[in-house]
C-alpha cells in the first residue's frame, strides 16, 4: 500500500540554527499536506502543495514539492522555541490521504 | 465558526470493555476521518465518512468500527478493549472526501485519550 516516510525521526537544534525534514512517498501524489503538532496538542493544518516543483513560504518556513510529486521537504530558517512540535506530512494519492511518519523539533534557547 | 468537538476529551477503560467516541464536525463539512495516535506508531488512519458512507478503511481490526449520522456528526467504537488500544484518537474533518483525490485542509479535535487497563 501507499507509505509515506519522513526523515529524520527526531531533530534537536539550538535556537538560530535552521532545520530541514522530507518526505518521501512510495507513489506519486496528487498533493501533499503539511501539519504541526505542538507538545499536548492536536495537528493544525501549515500549508497544501498540488504542482509539481512548487515552493511556498510562510515566513520563515520555505515548502518544496518535488517534480516528480513523490517528496517534500519542510525547511524552518533560524529556528525559534516557538517551532518545537512534530511535523507530519500528508500525501494524497489513490483516494487516501497517508499522514507520514513525522519528524519532532525540539529548540534549545 | 466553532471547532471540531471530540467527546470525552479522557476515559479511563479495562481490557474487554466497549467505549464510543463522538465527533462533531465543523458545520458544512461532510467528511469525517479518524486516526489513532501512538508514540512509536505516529497518525493511523482508521476510517474516513463521506454523507453517512464509509469511504476508506485503515489496517485494524474489525473490534473499530464508526459510524456517521444525517447531521456529518461521527462516532466510532472500539469493543473488546485491550491495553495495546491506549491511544489518543484524533477526529478530523473536510469539505470534501479523500477519495476524490483533495480533502482541502483537514481541522482535527483536541482528541479522545483513552487509557485501557
């Protein structure tokens, strides 16, 4: 079945430093979600990529789709404390949408 | 607009007891999906609801079961409890249905934790 991979599992940076997590899917996706889960709470919807190369910014966080639609990558310039939480991707292909794995952030001040 | 609403927010249950979780979905949204949320496992989809039909299923067993009603309002069940279905159980919802190939953007509840002993 569909399987999307995030790596890494679990990151730990100072604050300033920047942090980069992918997402690799097994199949081409129509499109792929992001995600954050702070500590305690619930996931809260960051941003949606449909075409393929696309790159988005909010901010500090910089999307990427990549061409051939199967990875994403999630990239946070200069980290603050604020940007602890785990990050999930979510690709949407053959009528399912399949969270990935996640990557945790955590940000020492 | 309010939320998506998850009832109980903790229930405590031991093994071979039943429990049902509700969702209440944002107004106008007609798709409800579940996940079950464990430490090691991340997000496991459970099962989705489109207008009272289930649309897509996950990999568990037949003991989880949901159901959603007229009003987009879901519940799902779990029977037969066993200690590996400690988990916190996430309900989200969309305007729109996986299965056409683009939820729109997924709102979750603050989720059901349930503890089995």
């Amino acid at each position: 079945g569909q399987q999307v991979m995030q790596i890494p599992q679990y990151q730990h940076v100072q604050e300033g430093e920047d942090f980069t997590t992918y997402c690799n899917s097994s199949t081409t996706l129509s499109n792929i979600q992001w995600y954050k889960q702070r500590p305690g709470g619930h996931p809260v919807f960051l941003i949606q990529l449909v075409k393929s190369g696309e790159v988005k910014k909010q901010k500090r966080l910089t999307f990427q789709f990549g061409e051939a639609k199967k990875n994403s990558s999630l990239h946070i310039t200069a980290t603050q404390t604020t940007d602890v939480g785990t990050y999930f991707c979510a690709g949407s292909g053959f009528q399912k949408l399949v969270f990935g794995t996640g990557t945790r952030l955590l940000v020492s001040p | 607009k309010a939320g998506v609403t998850q009832t109980p927010r903790y229930l405590i249950k031991t093994r071979g007891q039943q429990v049902t979780l509700s969702c209440s979905p944002i107004s106008g949204h007609r798709s409800v999906s579940w996940y079950q949320q464990t430490p090691g496992q991340g997000l496991q989809f459970l099962f989705e609801y489109f207008s009272e039909t289930q649309r897509n299923k996950g990999n568990f067993p037949g003991r989880f079961s949901g159901r959603q009603f007229s009003n987009s309002r879901s519940e799902m069940n779990v029977s037969t409890l066993e200690l590996g279905d400690s988990a916190l159980y996430l309900c989200a919802s969309s305007r729109w249905t996986s299965g056409g190939g683009n939820t729109g953007e997924l709102f979750f509840g603050e989720g059901s934790r349930l503890t089995v002993l």
